[in-house]
C-alpha cells in the first residue's frame, strides 16, 4: 500500500509542476500577443488628425546600452507655420529655440512598418551586454 500512496505523491507534484509551466506559457503568450497588439494600436500615434501641429522630427535620448533611457528628447515642432525646437525630460519641457526656415517631416517610408522580431531584438542586446560584461573582465 505504501509504494501506491508514494506513486501518488509523485504523481501529483509532476502534475502540479506540468501545470505551472503550462500556466507560465499562456502568460507568456498573453503578454506576447498584448504587447503586439498595443504596438500596432499606437503605432501612428504621431500621425493622428492634427491640422495644426505637426512633430517634424524627435530623437530620443538613451543612457544605457538596454534601452533604459532618462526620458530626454528633442523635438522639432510645427505649429501653423512655425518651427520650434523644445527640449523634454523628467522636469518637465522646455522652449529651446524658435527657428526660422522650411523644414520637411520624414517621409512615412522610411520608418519600418513591420516592428522588429522579438528574437533580432533580444540578440541585440544580449550580444551588446556580453560585449560590456567581456570590457569588464578584462
């Protein structure tokens, strides 16, 4: 009778343990499918109904090599007629520079339209980790 309740106990640690991995592939597949889904929601963000104001250019900056960026950008702006230059960050936003002069927004083609696969994207940054992780060593 003792090797039949052993065999039960095992066999229900197995099966809790199957299920749990189970469980942690659904949430990796919900959080999959979510995160492409919210990608191509927002993906014309910049290019909504405005007839006013116009983003002509924005660059991003980072302060590490995982994308973890301060939050700081330069953003070229058009509003009617005229062109701005503000600068973002944490504290807030701010004025840097009214311009003069005819600026052209980036053309639509050529900005990638299909977002880039999850696996070039962790290769990436993996290898720029290792590469870092190897400066360190040394």
């Amino acid at each position: 009778m003792k090797p039949m309740v052993l065999l039960a106990a095992v066999g229900g640690d197995l099966l809790s343990l199957v299920s749990a991995f189970l469980m942690f592939i659904c949430v990796l597949a919900l959080a999959y499918w979510f995160s492409r889904f919210l990608g191509k929601r927002f993906k014309f963000a910049n290019s909504s109904g405005n007839r006013h104001m116009k983003v002509i250019e924005q660059l991003n900056f980072r302060s590490s090599a995982f994308g973890k960026g301060t939050g700081e950008q330069l953003i070229l702006l058009k509003i009617k007629e005229e062109t701005y230059l503000i600068g973002v960050s944490a504290a807030g936003f701010q004025l840097l520079e009214h311009l003069e002069g005819e600026f052209t927004e980036v053309p639509p083609a050529e900005t990638p339209a299909v977002p880039p696969a999850f696996g070039d994207v962790f290769r990436k940054y993996t290898n720029s980790w290792r590469k870092e992780k190897g400066k360190k060593d040394e």
